[in-house]
C-alpha cells in the first residue's frame, strides 16, 4: 500500500475512531520462553516517519524498524529465539544487507532464527541464508533467478513524435544521455554496467555459498535447477534445512522452548486512536518535538534526485523522494548550531540531479564539518551529484552493493520542431541578446551554442574532480582514474578509495558514537529534517495538479514497476529547462533480484 493511501486510511480512522486501549503491550513470559514472529511482506520504508501527525505503525512497516526489532531480541533475556516470515519480500539488496547483519546480531547474541516461507526469490532467499534454519512450506517453491536489469531507451519514440533530445555529455562511461538520444546503449555503458552487475552477482552468489557451505559452482547449479527441483531435493542439495507443515510444529518443538509463548511486537508499541476528539485534533496538529538535553547524532536524510528548492517526500501517488538545497542547507545549519548535536551522518541515496544544488550542500557539508565531526552513509547510491554531495564527509560509509560514482556532466535540452510541424503548431520565437535562445523549443543547438555549452560543461566537470580531490585527499590519488561516468559497487568504491569502508547507517552511528566517545544508551538519533505538520501536508495535498494526477495515473498504468525510473528520468531532462547542468546517473536502471 501506497503512503498516499495509508495517510487517507488513517485519516478515516481518526474521523471514525472508536474508543481505543492506548498501546498494545507484548505478551509476558518467563526469561527464554518468549519466540519472536516478524514478518517482512513487499517493500520496506526507508527513513524516518515524514509526517508529525502519523505514528510509525501507522505509516507501514520500514529498515529502521525492523532493524529496532531485530536489536529488541538480540538484547533480551526473555526471547529464546526468533521466526523470520518472509512473505514475498521486495527488498533492496543494500537493504537485505542491514538486515541480515541485525540477524546476525540475534544470532551473535545466542539466539536461535528460522527463516520461513512458502517461496523464496532470490533476494528473499539471500536474507534467509543469515538464519540458522531455512524452512520451507511443504510442496513451496524455491525461484532463484539470479539479477536482471532493464534499460529503456526512448529516441525511437521521441523521433515518431517529432521530439528530439539534444543532449550533451562529458564522460566516455556517463550514460545519462543515452536513454534519450540512443535507441541501444554505447560500448562503454555496456561495459560500464556489465562491470557493476558481475560483481553484484558475484557478492550474491558466493555469499549463499559461504553461509550455506557450498562451492559457487554448487550455487549456481542449483540455481540453473532451481524452478525444477522438489523440496526434499532442495534439501539434499543443501538449500534448505527442512521442509515442513504450515504450523511448522516439528520444527518448533526442536529448537524452541516446550510452551513457548509468541510474540509479536518485538519491542514496538501500538499506538490505537483515541477516543475523544479534542485528542484526535491535538494528534492531527501535533507539531514535532525536537528539546532534548542529551547528546545527539543528528541524522540528515537526503533521498531523490537533487534540485534548486525545498526536498519532497514522496506519497506513492503524485511526488516522489527529492533533495532540495534549501532544505537541506537549514537542516545542516540547525545541526551545525545545536549544541546537543554532536556529530551528523548524512544519509545519501540519491542518482544525481542539479549541478548548483550539489555545490550548494556540499559547502554546507564542509561548513558543518568544520565545527563537528560529518560522516556520510549510503544507502543504494550514491550517483554523481550524490556522489558530490557525499564526498565532502569526513568518512563515507558504503554497502557492499550500493553504487557509487558517475562523475560527469549531462547538459541539453529538448526540442519539439518536429512535433510542432507534425500538429501543425505555429511557433515565432523572439529574443534579444546574444543567447537569449539558446533554449528555444523549436529548434536544436547551432555550432556556436554547443561549442559554448561544452566548455560550460567542462569547467563544472573540473569542479566537480576538484571537489572530489578535496573532499578525498590521498585517500583517492588519482581521481580521473575513477571518473568519466564510471560506476562501481560499494565493495569496487573501497579498493579504489573513492569511500572508506563497508558498513550501513548503524555500524555509521556506532563509529560517530565511538569517535565523539559516547557510550551505547548515552546518546539519541535526531532525524532531519523534521516531519511535516499536518497543515503542511494538506497544503501540499490540494496543491496537486490535475495534470500530474492524470500523468501519474497514466504513466503509473502504461509503466507498472518501470513507473519511477522513467519519471526520473522525464523530471531530469525537464529540470534542464530551469538549469544548464546536471550530475545526473540514467536511473531506467531496474536491477531485479527475484520475480
């Protein structure tokens, strides 16, 4: 479910409430007795709750939650162990990383896991394999189809309509022009991507092989095998541990305390609506609350394409995640003057986008991390502009598959001549001065015009090797080595110095703790920036047009799961209207690891 539609399902509930308890409490038991349930289903949220007025619960399940739970079981006396349920999962591989190492923690803490399901994907099946026991539904089904990318490349149909994308580039690896102007990718983006998903498989493959003891080839066999093999041959070939019922009794019986009890929460209370509404009034106004006397670590959360303006959050109907320079220009300045805040992470996972608002929080990095301790962790990429960003931390923090890097420029514009002959549209453009049309729709660039955007191009691509050089220091000798567009996974970005070591937003946070010597439990994570307010929301929500509620209806329908890649990549080249630069990574980049 959409946020959009899980903000009108709790607007409803509080309009309709009925009398509610207050906060659901886990069940007790005696210490050991206890077996946690979590089931993971679709996708997970990322980041913190945007909105004041909505409870964590209420706005669906995300990483950081079910992070906190896995950490509740690993820490308590009274949990003997824990059943993982994976039901269809559609998770990340940087996200089946956190969590498999939070499953690590339960299992570091002595605990039992069981992984179960009726049918495992490859990426369900990755997360699966940091259990004790991997558990099957009798007769389930076990698809392990490895990765799969899709590049959709538009120039054929923008020349069917009259529409042309002029677009220029720097770097030979770039690739950001090429879904625009090509109708197949160049030499170089097919070695550029070939490279990134090779070592994407290669970490998928041979992690299942070392947690489940098998050589890669036994992997692979398996997974060439997969959709024909039976439970108990999955079992002989050591995929799986067991094939059970769906009570899953014996399973339980054998590795779980006699009379246990379930449970459920893992630490998470449930907030129910109250009863009497001036209580829903005040709940729906509730502006956050930031006082604290105890030392933070502010956390800045940066996700979306990158932009001159205020950052967006995205409601799964009309807007998408987007970082804008003002907001986090004040979100850098409020932790930079907080004298609670002791240290920040920001939090990238961003493609790229404006070449100016990437500057822009680049120097409001610096200028944070010239009072306190800045460190930067990764999410799934960080693309050029994000890249940008991130390398003005003191430490950048990767997961072994984010994608790291596109250091380049994409510059351009989109011309509609052809349309406009097509339907018979009259266009007279008039200008004075001697660029004043350099962005005329009807028309491409003349020589002179593109001879002036190339050099324009090259002096923001010599800042950005230079801004890199600064930020990286001798830890990145020789930047040009790793520019030109060029892509790389997390684990690639290590070797080749552009990040520091591999690790996600906890084992960031543990290293900040460490470095300004704050013990476990003597700090608290501050995430900016702060969620909207409830009027802000609603200004926001009857601020949509007709015409993106209609484009993203259609779009949405015409694209399904290729929907944000594409309207990532349209927002981009429309961004070029109101900027002359991007640092932009081609995001119709869909890497699947399951159906």
């Amino acid at each position: 479910m959409s946020l959009m539609r899980r903000l009108i399902v709790v607007l409803l509930a509080v309009l309709f409430a009925v009398p509610g308890t207050g906060y659901a409490e886990p069940p007790a038991a005696d210490s050991g007795r206890l077996v946690g349930w979590l089931e993971i289903s679709g996708q997970l949220r990322e980041g913190p709750v945007p909105f004041a007025w909505v409870s964590e619960s209420e706005a669906g399940p995300s990483v950081e939650g079910v992070v906190a739970q896995l950490d509740f079981v690993a820490g308590s006396d009274d949990h003997a162990g824990l059943v993982v349920y994976l039901d269809s999962p559609a998770l990340s591989l940087q996200q089946i990383e956190r969590l498999g190492r939070a499953v690590d923690r339960v299992r570091e803490a002595g605990k039992t896991v069981v992984a179960f399901s009726e049918t495992y994907s490859t990426g369900g099946y990755l997360l699966a394999t940091r259990a004790d026991l991997i558990v099957m539904q009798k007769y389930g089904m076990m698809m392990l189809q490895g990765l799969m990318s899709e590049e959709i490349y538009l120039a054929g149909l923008l020349e069917r309509i009259g529409v042309e994308a002029d677009l220029l580039q720097l770097g030979r690896f770039k690739g950001a022009a090429e879904s625009m102007t090509r109708r197949e990718p160049t030499p170089f983006w097919d070695e550029n991507i070939d490279g990134l998903l090779d070592d994407l498989y290669a970490q998928i493959v041979e992690g299942i092989a070392e947690r489940r003891g098998l050589s890669v080839d036994q992997v692979e066999a398996v997974m060439r095998d997969s959709w024909l093999l039976s439970d108990r041959q999955l079992v002989r070939r050591g995929i799986l541990d067991a094939v059970t019922d769906r009570d899953m009794t014996a399973v339980l019986a054998e590795h779980f305390p006699k009379g246990f009890s379930w449970d459920k929460y893992l630490g998470q209370n449930v907030q129910q609506a109250p009863d009497n509404p001036f209580a829903l009034f005040q709940m729906l106004f509730k502006q956050p609350k930031r006082q604290s006397d105890r030392p933070q670590i502010a956390v800045v959360h940066a996700r979306g394409a990158i932009h001159m303006g205020d950052s967006s959050t995205s409601d799964g109907a009309f807007s998408d995640d987007s970082i804008g320079h003002r907001t986090m220009q004040h979100a850098l300045r409020d932790a930079r003057h907080d004298e609670n805040v002791k240290g920040v992470i920001v939090r990238i996972d961003s493609p790229g986008g404006s070449a100016l608002a990437s500057e822009v929080i680049w120097q409001a990095v610096r200028e944070a991390g010239q009072e306190k301790p800045v460190f930067v962790s990764v999410g799934s990429m960080a693309a050029s502009g994000g890249y940008y960003i991130a390398s003005a931390g003191d430490q950048i923090y990767v997961e072994p598959e984010s994608i790291v890097g596109s250091i380049g420029v994409v510059s351009g514009k989109i011309h509609f001549g052809g349309m406009y002959d097509k339907l018979d549209i009259g266009v007279r453009v008039r200008s004075r001065g001697p660029m004043a049309d350099m962005f005329a729709s009807d028309r491409p660039f003349t020589p002179g015009q593109r001879h002036t955007m190339m050099a324009f191009m090259e002096r923001v691509y010599e800042q950005f090797l230079e801004r890199v050089r600064a930020g990286r220091g001798d830890r990145l000798p020789r930047v040009e080595a790793v520019a030109e567009g060029r892509l790389f996974t997390g684990r690639q970005a290590v070797e080749n110095g552009m990040v520091d070591r591999v690790g996600g937003l906890d084992e960031a946070v543990a290293q900040m703790a460490e470095r300004l010597d704050l013990g476990e439990g003597d700090f608290e994570i501050l995430d900016m920036p702060e969620p909207m307010s409830f009027q802000e929301f609603m200004k926001e929500a009857f601020g949509v047009r007709s015409s993106d509620v209609f484009s993203s209806v259609v779009l949405q329908a015409l694209l399904g799961e290729r929907w944000s890649g594409v309207t990532t990549i349209l927002q981009g080249a429309l961004q070029l209207e109101r900027e002359p630069a991007l640092l932009l990574m081609p995001v119709v980049l869909e890497v699947r690891v399951g159906p």
